[in-house]
C-alpha cells in the first residue's frame, strides 16, 4: 500500500475528506489510465469471445461495462460528491450482464432454459443498458432537486476514539463468535435477529478500517483486521455456502477505503473477480455437503478444508480445463439469460404481474419474532415455476429474481425504465441522509453498511428494499452503544482528573 494511505486525513471534517476531488493533474492522469485500462479490457473481452457474437450483443455488452467508467469519472471529478456506492453497483451490474456475454454462449451449462435466440438476447441486453442508463438519471438527474430539501440529514459524531476503538473492537468479536454458531443460537422467528448480530461482525471490521484509513488507530489495529477479522469474515462467508457474502463484504470494504482515501482500487476487483470465477463452478456440490449432506453441523475449519478439497481435485484432475471453469462460472452470473427468458415469454404466454412481487415490502420490516405468522415470501418458488425455470414437482428450490428482471416481469419495457430511475433515486436518497456537509464518522461508517446492503442486484426487491429499515434501525442501535460507552470512558476520564488533583 502505498504511504499515502497512512497520512491523517481531516477528521473535523469528514465530509470534506469524502468529497474532496482530486487535483486536476492527478485525476486527469488517473482517468487516463483508467479508460486505457477499461478500453483494453473490453478490446480483451471481444476478441477472446469464445463464440461468434453479433455486433448488437458486443455493442450492448460493451456499453454496459462503460457505466463503470461514467459513473467513476463523475465521482473522480466531484460531480458525485459521495461516497463510490454508484461506481460499484454500477461494476456489480457489468459482471451480472456484461462480462458474462462474452464468456460464454453454450447453454448447455444453464440451470434455465435454453431455448431463447439471438434476438432475444439482444432484446434482453437492450433493456439492461436501457435500465442502467435510467438508474443514472434517476441518480444524478434533475429529480434529485426537488426532494433535497426533505431529505433528512443524520450527523452521527463519535468524537471520543477511545471508546469507538473498544466498541469496534468488541463487535468485531461478537459477531465472529455469534457467527460461528448463528444456526444453532438463532433458529425460527430469532433467525431475522441472528443475522443482524452477524452484521457486527462487519460493522466492527469497517470501524476499525476506518480508523486506522484515517491516522487514527495504531498498527496492531490493522494487524488484527488484515490478519484476523477479514480472513476469518470470509472464511464465515465462503462457509455459509453463499459466495456473495464474501463479495459484499470485499467490496464493502474497497468503498470505505475508496471514500476515505478518494482511489478505486480496481486491480482488488479484478483479481477478486477471478478468484469468484474459480470458486463457483463449486459452490453447488459444496452446498449439497454442507446444507444437506455429510457435513451439515460441521465446523468452520471442517467446511473450508472440505471446500479446498473439491476445489484441488478439480484442478489436479487430467480432463481439467480452465475454459470449462470459467464457461461454468459466467453462466451461473449471468443474470441477462434468465431476463431473456422473461422476454420472449412475456406476455405473450406469461401476463405481466402488475407489482404483485413487490407485495412482500408491506410486511417485510416486520420482524417474525413479532409476528410468527407473518406470510413466507415465495417469490423464487412463484417466479422460477410461472416461467418453466423450475420442475414441476420441485417445491423447495427457490430461484432469485434480479430486481431488474422484475421490473420488467411486472410491469414490462416501460415499467423496467421508470423502474430503474426510482431505484437510482432511492439509492441517492440513501447515500445524502448520512454523507452531507455535517456528517460524522459514525455518518461514514453508515453509509458504507448501508450500500453493502444495496449491492445484491440478484435478489427480489422486496428482499433488499424490504430488509433497509432494520438496517437504519441497526445503525441507530450502534450509534447509541458507541454513545453510551463514550460516556462512561468520559465518566472514568473525569474521576481520574479529579482524583489527580486531590
């Protein structure tokens, strides 16, 4: 890491530390080696396409993963006074339905249907480029200015380091021990609550990340994060069977890092993406051992050896080919393929839903240790039988529907456009409650744990929307603890000079 990341950065004011553009120089040396770097990607992307693709698939591919460098430029240069949240959804959106495209063709590897056609897949790719251009708008347009004025403004302060060090501390180590045995401690209607005590566990990593980013933790701070608290945090996410725990939670922490240091750290992304590309060809047979098989109630050490296992015989194996993997992986995160099939059925044979997916957010905030009754979302169940994407006969599986797949389920071309400009809105809406001119450090960490629960673009809306509201709910709870523990380090401090001066 370069020195510049160890140099304090201005903690009376952290909202010029978060805005702050760069010198012109620097940022325009940076985007320069940024749109080689991404123009040379896509060049790689098209020409090692390992089937014949045709010029409107490039065309919309490409474009799709030029929404990262748009949305980067205008955070470069202070357009976007916030925190990077728009530059990272925007990559999550170019690695669920642009990189995929040029990865692979074969359908054989869907767990769908392959029965849709090249200009299906051009239809569906238009409506994402056109839903991503829409989320922009609705982020960085006009709109904005007329409900600015009613936002409301957190300014979460937690002046007192001492206590913020030790209260990061101690959630970091709560939520690890909570997380190791969360099935066993949380089960029926407490397994909403579980989870939020697992989220302390990440809620520690960036307070602790946060400070030592900020010249403001010694270095056994950030030994005990790099050696200890990340490595263990993924190690809980991989074993849980659900590699995109371990994706949010790298690219939680490269917005906080991005937001206090003003630098993406692109090369972290890549590789990660890699890394993902070789993992998943694994995770089903990893699940059918851990959820259901001989390792169910095994330990954490138990389930990553087994993991590692799966993934050397893989690798050791004679017929083994790098190709495969990747085709295998692209094809599990190619959400453009389950919209293609949207498309082509509907309505022609699929009526539109009319919002009836969205009917969960009604009762979504509820928790069931409240109501214990309240109604089981089967939304996966419903959308992945209306559309043949699922047997018949198989009652359990549940298949996710991307938010943008359900806008146009619901509510068709039309619909998936104005969509998408309310969710960029509602993004915006989120990110100016606690990043603004009077924000604290508490404001920061806020905002970055609640952007890493916006980042699952795979999921039902009422699954990410729905769940926003506790998470406000559970940052105010950190606020207050972190307040209550600053008083009484306060209390100590002050009988302690009161005791000197007697």
């Amino acid at each position: 890491m370069r020195q510049e990341s160890l140099q304090p950065v201005d903690t009376n004011n952290w909202y010029s530390t978060v805005a702050k553009p760069l010198a012109r120089q620097r940022s325009f040396f940076r985007l320069s080696v940024g749109a080689a770097c991404l123009g040379g990607l896509i060049a790689v992307l098209n020409y090692h396409a390992p089937t014949p693709l045709s010029l409107d698939e490039r065309a919309y591919a490409s474009l799709i993963i030029v929404a990262v460098g748009f949305s980067t430029l205008l955070w470069t240069w202070g357009y976007d006074a916030l925190i990077p949240f728009m530059p990272l959804l925007c990559t999550f959106y170019a690695l669920d339905y642009g990189v995929p495209v040029f990865l692979f063709r074969s359908s054989s590897n869907l767990s769908v249907s392959p029965s849709y056609s090249t200009p299906q897949i051009e239809r569906a790719l238009g409506y994402v480029l056109a839903g991503i251009v829409a989320m922009l708008v609705g982020y960085y347009g006009p709109l904005l200015r007329l409900i600015r004025p009613v936002i409301p403004r957190f300014r979460l302060r937690w002046p007192n380091l001492p206590a913020v060090r030790v209260t990061g501390l101690a959630m970091g180590a709560v939520g690890f021990v909570f997380g190791l045995g969360l099935d066993r401690s949380f089960r029926g209607g407490l397994a909403q609550l579980g989870g939020y005590v697992s989220d302390l566990f990440t809620v520690g990593i960036c307070i602790l990340l946060a400070l030592w980013l900020s010249g403001m933790a010694r270095r056994w701070i950030a030994v005990a994060v790099f050696a200890l608290f990340i490595p263990a945090r993924l190690a809980l996410g991989l074993a849980s069977g659900l590699a995109g725990s371990a994706v949010y939670l790298l690219f939680t922490l490269l917005l906080l890092y991005a937001a206090v240091r003003r630098r993406i750290w692109w090369s972290v992304i890549l590789i990660g993406t890699i890394a993902l590309l070789l993992y998943r060809p694994f995770e089903t047979p990893y699940r059918d051992a851990t959820w259901r098989g001989p390792l169910v109630g095994a330990s954490l050490g138990q389930k990553v050896e087994y993991m590692g296992g799966l993934m050397l015989k893989a690798y050791e194996s004679v017929g083994f080919q790098l190709e495969t993997i990747v085709e295998i992986s692209a094809a599990r995160l190619a959400q453009f393929t389950v919209l293609a099939e949207v498309v082509r059925d509907t309505p022609s044979q699929v009526p539109y839903w009319g919002g009836v997916t969205y009917y969960p957010l009604l009762f979504k905030p509820i928790p069931r240790f409240l109501w214990p009754n309240k109604p089981e979302e089967v939304t996966g169940q419903e959308f992945g039988h209306r559309y043949g994407l699922l047997d018949a006969d198989d009652p359990g599986t549940s298949l996710n529907l991307p938010q943008l797949v359900e806008l146009y389920a619901n509510f068709g071309p039309v619909g998936l456009v104005l969509g998408m400009i309310f969710f960029g809105l509602f993004y915006r809406v989120l990110m100016e409650m606690f990043v603004h001119p009077g924000m604290g450090f508490g404001s920061l960490v806020a905002a970055v744990f609640l952007a890493s629960n916006s980042f699952d673009i795979g999921s039902a809306t009422s699954s990410v929307v729905g769940g926003i509201p506790w998470c406000l709910i559970f940052i105010a709870a950190v606020h207050f603890t972190i307040i209550a523990v600053s008083a009484q380090f306060d209390s100590i401090t002050n009988m302690h000079s009161e005791a000197l001066r007697a």
